[in-house]
C-alpha cells in the first residue's frame, strides 16, 4: 500500500472573492486531506498566494496538484516537497504567569527563540515561530495548566535559491 | 448580425441597459436557442429577449428541462447550449441540470437571475447563494457585480465553457445590474492567464504510442465522450482502419465509431458485451481515447489491473490520466489533435505490425463474439424491450437521434439501437439522470428539426419531467417518445432481484397514469402497444406522422433483465449472461 506523506502545497490564485471557498470545496469534495490552509494577497494585489498542508500518498498527492490547477481561478500550483522548502508558522499562546509560572514561562520562551509580546499580572503572551513540530514541541514542554489559549496561523512555505513561484 | 432593438427601449445615448448588453452578447455568440422560464430577477433580461428575434427562446414548463434541452441542443450540435433562470427556486431547480451537463462535460453558459446587489446576503424573496451552490457542479461560475463587467464576463463564459475539457458555466446577475447602463464593447479575443488549455499532444509521446501499439500481441481500443465531444470519430476511424485494431466504446462514446463496423466489439463495462469486456480484460496494450476508467467501465479496479497490460491514455484533462488506473503513456491533448499526428507518423512511418499475433487476437475474440451474448428469448405474448429497439432501429433505418432517460431501458438502447455517428445517441451517462430524456429529445428536435427523434424512456422516468409534453405541444415538436414499460422502476427491480432476494421495496408504482389519454390531454397522438406483432406497425404508424408528437407506451414484459451483467464489486471477465440464467 502507498505511503502517506506530508505535503506543502503553495498556488498562486486570482485575487477574486469565491477564489478561497474554490480550493475549500474542492478538497471537501474530493475527500482530500487539509491540516491546514493560510492565504493572502501576494505584492501583486491581484494574485493571492495560498499554502495548503495536506497529506496523502504519491498518487493522491499528484491528483491534488491536477485539480487545483484545473480550477480556473489558480494560476500556479508548486508542490514544495518536490524540492528543497523553509516552512514558518506564526503561534501566539497565551500562558499562565503566576508564582513560579512567571519565572518558568520566561525561560521556555527563551529556548524555543520566542518572544513576549503582551504581559498582564497573571498571564503572558508569547509570539513563536518556526516550522509546525517546533510549535508543537513548545506546546508538549509547557505544563498544560499553564496554556490559557492558542492561535497559530498554519504552515507558510517558500522553495530554497533559486525555487521561485511567481507569474 | 441581425440586431432588432425597439426605438425608446435604450437611454438617450448610446449605452445599453445591462439586459440589453446581455442579449447583444448571446446574438455575438451566435446562439440560436436560449431555454429558460422568467421570474422577478430577469424580468429586465426578459423585456430585452421580447425587443429581439435572433434567437429564439423557448419557454420550459421546469427549470430544469430547460437545462437539460440547453444540454442536448449542445450534445448534438456540439455549440454551447445557453439556458435561462431566475433567482432562487429558478437556479436551484436548474442544479440537476447543471450537475448532469458537468459529469458528461457538456459546454453550457447558464444565466441565472440574482437579487439586487444591494439585498444580497440579507436572505431577499427569491434569494440563493446560486454561485455558492452551484460550485461544486461547474466548470466555473463568475457573480457580475457591474454593468460594466457583463460583456467581458459573457466572453470569458462562452471560452471557457467550450475549450479544454468542456462543461457548463454559470453566470450569475443582480437584477439591477440588468438596469444600470454602459456602453456596449463586445471584446474580440479572450485570455486568462491562468487557463490555458493544453491542446496538441506531445509528440515523443505519440511515437512511443505508436510503437507500443504496432508491436502489441493483444491490443485493444477504449474509446470514450470525448471523441464525439472532441469531434473526432473520422480520426479515430482512420487509425482502427490503418492498424486494423479492435475497439469497444462506452456507453458515452457510442456512434464514435460505426457499430456495424467488423472491428466493433459493441459497448463495454457493467452491461457491455462479452467480447468486449473479455478481450478489454485480455489484452496487452490498451489505448483510452477519451474516455476516464469510470467504475461502471472497469469493474472491480482490483481484478481489472490483475492482468497486467501497458496502459496508453489520451485526454485533454490532465486530472483524468491516472486518477483510477495507472497509466503507462499518458497523452495529453485534444483527441482529435492527437489521433492526427498519430495517424499522420503511421502514413510517414508505415510501422511493421506484429500481423501472426494480431491475427490469432481476432480469432480468440472471435469465439468470444460467438457467444452471442446479445441473444434473447423472443416471446410471442410478452413484448421484449429488446425487440423494440431492435424495430426501432429497423424503422428509422438506424439514424435516428435517441435519447434516452436512465436505467434498463437506457442500457437495452445503449445495447440494440446501433449507433453509426456521433452525436446521435443522448443520454446522461455520469451522474444518471432519470428524467433527462424528454427535454433531451427537445433540444435535439429543435437543434435538428427535419430530424428524426426519438425518446426511449420508462414509465418511472419519463414522469420526471412529464410536464414537458406541454413544451413540446407549444413548439410542435414532432418527437416519439418510446415508453418502455414494465411496471416497475426495472434497474432497481433487477438489483433487487439479484443482491436483495427478490425484496421489491418501492420499486413497483401503482396507480400509472392512461399515457395515452395523458398524451392526448396535452394535444399529441397516444398509442398502446400490447402484443410484439403490433410493434413494427406501431412504429411505422408514428415515424409515418412526421409533424406529430407520438407517444408509444409498449407495454413490455416485467420480468426481464438487461445482460450480460457485471455484479458490484466483479471484475470485467465475470459477468453473468442471459445464458447462465
């Protein structure tokens, strides 16, 4: 049986209001994974540029890249694990910081290179970033008492050199 | 360009409402027929429609049927079929007809009214996110939000509606953008930078082939819809006839290729015929034109892939090579472009064939071929739904335009009536719409009106969309509807009979209208038909009334099942004959 693996898809679209709910219903539709989805205008505000976190085997994957770009919309698909890729993703988590907390959570940031944006009597605010298992290994070593709540923003990718996506 | 607009009905100067530009856009297009029913939100669109004569409008009693006539009227002319619908029950009731179009790749513009922009979003009468709903069944669909937006949109709509892989596209517009007014500048030439249709075949890919093909033991043809969409039964021809190959077609492909050609196997898949689904199981290098590996083609995936064969797949749409089934040799490009430059390296190349093997291939099918697993016990009581096809071929001399709704009735004129062009033979193969055949025999009648039409339906589906008999009597459309009719909903009778244990659960309909009456309520001609001796009569009576609409209820034997018959879930090779019963 194939393998399943974890891809990062980036597509550039027309800037048009549905373009979103195009790529939403078609991965719905079809039963395809997503983990998760980011898009905003790119630097040409008529193109928004999209990057999807799926996962499937080789042939699932390559089904994906055919329906995106059959989508009339899309202008570009590039599959990023094709070649060599930097992921980022933005967290921001909201932790305890009371007794011994305050001292603890300030070290943790420290470690993981995060920063703390926001800092009330009882509670931090700690910005983080870095590909999806360093957010989540900074979730595993926090006491999970002290996380009050998160929010990440999903995978953004872009291809290593020379690896463009552009019109 | 015929363009009647009544003085008084523009502004002062020269600009146009947006009804208007809409209507100049359709006459741009060339279209000759616009299906549709008004209501509130294309009220505007249809006071244009009345200031104009260059096309016609045909006014549907469903939305629906509208679709469905749009989608025939495109089947057999190969022109883009244009439909018209107001805001909310109007589209939604036009979503089977659209989905339908979609699954067989139909190009079709669809205009549908929506509330004005001001109230949408604030659930208005009539409102629907059409755009949102129809998603999912387009090939695109475009909300207009300006006046000055309806002619580029238009263009773009007609392009992409036809190129590529065709399929329908839905326009979706306020009803004050219908109001507003702007200059009309219809755009010559259309691009979008992010559809490019792929057209012409890789040529590297072509000669391997080629290669492939010339020196296989056991090839084979698949042929699909999309060498009557793509128009390119002439090429296909040329090449079967310069390699001497076998071909089968399905169900979407037939009249693609001569059915009373030598080289014709018949149909193949789940009620294809013997020969054809045994040596599409058998051989060793197939070649799929058009066509998509469907589960009601293969079988089980499983068993068809046991036998390992070298796999060649020509298709414009990329997502349908290897979607179901691997292939070797993926060709992607416009058939018929491709079955050109295929032919056109057999006549630089005259490629030596493997001639022994291709020779002892024919032999086995062959034997295959004298199962006869088309033959079925004629009955002197019952009336074989078979036997009426057969007729119906006889009388209209084979060159009728069928079409036909969904289930056993489909499947026997899929099987008997044997189609010898394209675009003769109507019918909803993907998503199986019981109900299309009427309004399809409207689309053609009207798109060919010298023609002969026929309808093959049941008593399950031509209810439907019955309310069309009115339709028909409005335009005096001289269609022949044969009613095959058993009694029961038959395809759903049949699985019943072989994987529920004969439980018939809801599959019997009581209290059936007098479809003769019913068809002489609406003014056309009815006749029941109960004995097989008075089939041919029958038949030649109702052709004979050339500008009447005929309504044949054939009253037929209820037991009988459409064979051979590959179960859910069996693979090509096991299929169960009429014999084995």
């Amino acid at each position: 049986m194939a393998t399943t693996a974890r891809h990062i898809i980036s597509l550039l679209m027309e800037n048009e209001s549905g373009a979103l709910s195009r790529v939403a219903g078609l991965f719905s539709a079809r039963g395809y994974n997503i983990e998760s989805l980011t898009v905003a205008p790119t630097e040409d505000p008529t193109l928004s540029r999209m990057t999807i976190v799926t996962s499937g085997s080789d042939e699932v994957i390559e089904q994906i890249i055919k329906q995106l770009n059959k989508l009339i919309d899309v202008v570009k698909v590039l599959d990023l694990n094709d070649g060599k890729f930097i992921e980022r993703e933005l967290m921001l988590v909201k932790v305890k910081a009371t007794g011994t907390f305050r001292e603890e959570m300030k070290r943790m940031c420290d470690i993981f290179r995060g920063r703390i944006i926001d800092v009330a009597d009882g509670s931090f605010t700690i910005e983080l970033t870095g590909s999806g298992t360093k957010l989540d290994a900074f979730i595993e070593s926090l006491d999970k008492s002290a996380i009050l709540e998160t929010v990440r923003t999903g995978a953004s990718g872009i291809g290593r050199g020379d690896r463009i996506l552009k019109v | 360009m015929k363009f009647a607009m009544e003085p008084g009905m523009a502004n002062s100067s020269k600009q146009l409402s947006g009804a208007e530009i809409l209507i100049r856009c359709l006459h741009e297009e060339n279209v000759e027929f616009v299906f549709g029913y008004p209501g509130g939100a294309v009220l505007h669109i249809y006071d244009a429609i009345f200031h104009q004569d260059t096309f016609k409008h045909i006014l549907v009693r469903h939305e629906q049927a509208a679709l469905h006539a749009a989608d025939a009227y495109s089947r057999s002319t190969g022109k883009v079929g244009v439909a018209l619908v107001t805001s909310g029950p109007g589209a939604t009731n036009a979503v089977t007809g659209i989905a339908t179009a979609y699954m067989d790749s139909i190009p079709m513009v669809i205009i549908s009214g929506q509330v004005p922009t001001y109230a949408i979003g604030e659930d208005a009468f009539q409102e629907c996110d059409t755009v949102g709903i129809t998603r999912p069944c387009v090939k695109h669909n475009f909300l207009v939000k300006d006046v000055k937006d309806i002619a580029a949109t238009m263009k773009k709509a007609f392009y992409v509606a036809a190129s590529g892989r065709p399929g329908p596209v839905l326009v979706d517009i306020p009803k004050d953008i219908t109001a507003h007014f702007c200059d009309f500048d219809y755009p010559e030439t259309v691009h979008l930078r992010s559809y490019n249709p792929v057209t012409k075949g890789h040529l590297g890919q072509i000669k391997k082939a080629l290669k492939l093909l010339t020196e296989a033991k056991r090839p084979m043809v698949y042929s699909g819809g999309g060498v009557v969409l793509g128009d390119a039964s002439e090429h296909l021809m040329k090449l079967i006839q310069s390699l001497g190959l076998p071909i089968t077609s399905t169900l979407m492909g037939l009249g693609g290729f001569p059915a009373s050609d030598p080289k014709f196997l018949g149909m193949l898949g789940m009620h294809g015929t013997y020969e054809a689904n045994m040596a599409m199981q058998d051989c060793d290098v197939l070649l799929a034109v058009g066509a998509r590996f469907d589960d009601r083609v293969i079988g089980n995936t499983a068993h068809f892939l046991s036998n390992p064969r070298t796999i060649i797949h020509i298709d414009i749409d990329p997502s349908s090579i290897s979607k179901r089934v691997k292939i070797d040799v993926p060709i992607v490009g416009d058939v018929k472009s491709v079955l050109a430059d295929m032919n056109e390296l057999i006549a630089t190349e005259k490629p030596k064939q493997n001639t022994v093997e291709l020779a002892s291939w024919f032999k086995q099918i062959d034997a295959w071929r004298s199962k006869k697993c088309m033959n079925f016990a004629q009955s002197s009581e019952l009336i074989k739904p078979q036997y009426v096809i057969q007729k119906l071929h006889e009388v209209t001399k084979g060159e009728a335009f069928v079409t036909s709704d969904v289930g056993q009735h489909q499947m026997w004129a899929a099987q008997y009536y044997k189609f010898e062009q394209p675009r003769r033979w109507i019918n909803s193969g993907g998503l199986g719409t019981m109900g299309v055949g009427l309004p399809y025999a409207m689309g053609v009648q009207l798109a060919h009106p010298n023609a002969q039409v026929a309808c093959v339906t049941g008593e399950g589906s031509i209810q439907m969309n019955i309310q069309e008999l009115s339709t028909c009597a409005q335009y005096q459309l001289p269609i022949k509807v044969i009613m095959l009719n058993n009694r029961y909903l038959g395809m759903v009778r049949q699985w019943q009979e072989f994987f529920y244990e004969n439980r018939y659960s809801e599959s019997y309909m009581d209290s059936l209208p007098d479809f003769v009456k019913l068809a002489e309520a609406y003014g056309h001609v009815g006749m029941q038909i109960t004995k097989p001796g008075d089939v041919e009569g029958a038949l030649k009576e109702a052709f004979a009334m050339k500008s009447r609409f005929v309504f044949l209820d054939f009253i037929t034997d209820q037991k009988e099942n459409v064979f051979p018959m590959i179960q859910n879930g069996k693979g090509l090779s096991e299929m169960i004959l009429a014999e084995d019963l």
